[in-house]
C-alpha cells in the first residue's frame, strides 16, 4: 500500500511516499481502507520535532496523520464492536503510535472508531474527529457554554475554529469571534454575531466582558485578556506547542490566586463516545465541515507548508487512492 512517512523530523520535505505492506489486524482490530483522511496542525507538529522529548511518541522512521474515514473490509477476529466489512467508519487513532492515517489502509480498535451516518461523506466525516472534537469539548465541556452566554473565539476561521463557532451558536451563546480581513464573510456565514477582523479591531477593547474566550491560535494570553473575561469566566487555550502548555499552566496557577476565573489547557479525549457525539452533530447539520481543499499523499507536504503559516481556512481533506 502507498503510505506517508518521515524518517527524521525537519520541515515538509522529509514527507515520503512509499510503498508498504498493508497492516494485518490483529485480535480485536478492524482493518479499515482509508478512503479519506485530513490534515491537523498536531501533524505538523509532530514531523516538525515538536514532540521529540516527549516519551509517549514514537520516534521516526514512522508514519503521519491522526483523523479519518474509511471502510471497514476485515478484522482479526475477537470483539471488535459488532462492526462488519463494508461498514462505514470514522474517528482517529492516537498520535503516539507508529503508523498514521496518510496510508490506504489502516488498523485500529473498536474504541477508536464510530460509524459514519448516511448523509455525512467520508470527506467531511474526515473532518471531524480533533477539530472538531477540540472545539466541542473545549467549549461544552471546559467551557460549560450555556444559552445567553457571551463566547469569543479567537480565531473563527480556522480548523477548530470554524466549528467553534458553529458549535457556540448551536448551544444558544452570543457569538464573536476574529479573523482576518478576508475571511470575514466566510465567518460571519458560520453564525457569528459579531466579526473582529484582527488587523483593524482588538478584541481586548471589548466593552461587555465574554463569558468563555477559546484561544484557539495559542496567540493569546489569559493575562492580556483578563479584562474583557467576566469574574467568573473561563479563558480555554488549545495549547498547540509546548511552550504555549507551560505558559498556560503557569496562567492557570495566576487565575486562582487572582479570583474566580479559570484557566484550562485543553487536551482533546479522543474515544468512539466523542466521536458518537460529533456523527449526532453533524447528521443534525449542527456542525458542518468547510473543506477547503483535497488533496493526495503527493500533496500532503505542500499542505503542510501552507499551513505552518497559519491563514488557513476551514480542513484540508486527503484522499489516499488519489
């Protein structure tokens, strides 16, 4: 099978593609044809030696990519969840194993997949599992968003962005959220009430205080927007590296001390439950997906590259068989 794989961190050009056996699942595994896959920054992250001192990943030569969808066409007996061959599935598999979702085939367990609802494509099934995961467990979860609650999230346009805002909206909140000039619009059609184009208007000038602010560029700060979060507000952070995660957990420590404002470094729980949940949303159009671009595994560094600038908008999609 063709699959994506580096065999040393560095920028996009230590992306391979080679040809590999196709993995044999073994007891309790589902062995699932990768019909799409999409790209994350934690992928980048990873290649880009991020995580490089970090015992739980897997060193390289190893393999790329977390999210996906597929179908299911063998198992390696067992228990494996009462799925079949020819069922449709979708979720993520741990970013610290060897073998990554950019590959044709792929195995995982029954607590790593969900079924994939009929009127949800493998595409935009894909595009589900961490941005979209990040953004409703970030904001339901930690954020404990509530109809009449005031959410700001910085950075509206992106992955996890464009489902934070949808996903805020669904729960009754009043939504505002940043972007940049060009995606102002796009944003605005999320179900934003307001759009702070962040080269012209600071969110930090905010006249009524936010309820919940999702940071989820990792650009922001509890303290330079503690004025503008209410008493008893939450400031969530997705943490993208790990200086961003010292940083937080420092800020989390200040926040108590300082009063009844709370600070929360968010990691995605990634299992078939928030899975399940996401498949509700999206067979309910709660949430829906904004596939920017699909794209090959030839494709997949260029991708990178343009994502390590960090303008883009919505998921890029990545269709192994392409």
């Amino acid at each position: 099978m063709r699959a994506l794989r580096f065999d040393r961190y560095g920028p996009p050009d230590v992306l391979t593609l080679v040809d590999l056996d196709e993995p044999v699942p073994r007891a309790g595994e589902l062995k699932v044809r990768v019909d799409a896959a999409s790209l994350n920054p934690l992928d980048v992250k990873i290649r880009a030696g991020h995580t490089r001192y970090v015992p739980m990943f897997e060193r390289p030569p190893r393999g790329t990519g977390v999210d996906f969808a597929g179908t299911v066409v063998g198992t390696g007996g067992g228990d494996v969840g009462g799925f079949f061959p020819g069922a449709r599935v979708f979720g993520a598999v741990s970013p610290f194993r060897r073998a990554g979702t950019f590959a044709e085939f792929v195995c995982v367990t029954p607590a790593e997949v969900t079924s994939t609802p009929a009127s949800v494509t493998d595409e935009h099934a894909a595009a589900l599992p961490v941005a979209a995961g990040s953004a409703v467990q970030a904001l339901g979860d930690e954020g404990r968003v509530a109809p009449g609650m005031r959410v700001l999230v910085n950075g509206g346009a992106g992955g996890v962005g464009h489902y934070a805002v949808q996903y805020a909206r669904h729960l009754g909140a009043h939504v505002t959220a940043t972007c940049g000039p060009d995606n102002v619009a796009f944003v605005r059609g999320l179900g934003a009430d307001e759009v702070l184009d962040y080269t012209r208007e600071d969110y930090a000038a905010a006249a009524v205080p936010f309820d919940v602010i999702f940071d989820t560029t990792g650009h922001a700060s509890w303290r330079a927007c503690r004025h503008v979060l209410a008493p008893d507000g939450v400031y969530v952070n997705t943490s993208p590296d790990a200086a961003s995660v010292v940083k937080t957990l420092a800020e989390k420590v200040a926040a108590r001390l300082a009063g009844r404002q709370r600070v929360v470094a968010f990691v995605l729980k990634p299992r078939a439950e928030a899975w399940r949940r996401l498949a509700k949303l999206a067979e309910a159009g709660a949430i829906v997906p904004h596939v920017r671009a699909t794209i090959g595994l030839a494709d997949v560094a260029e991708a990178e590259r343009q994502m390590e600038t960090g303008h883009g908008r919505g998921k890029i999609v990545v269709l192994p068989s392409r």
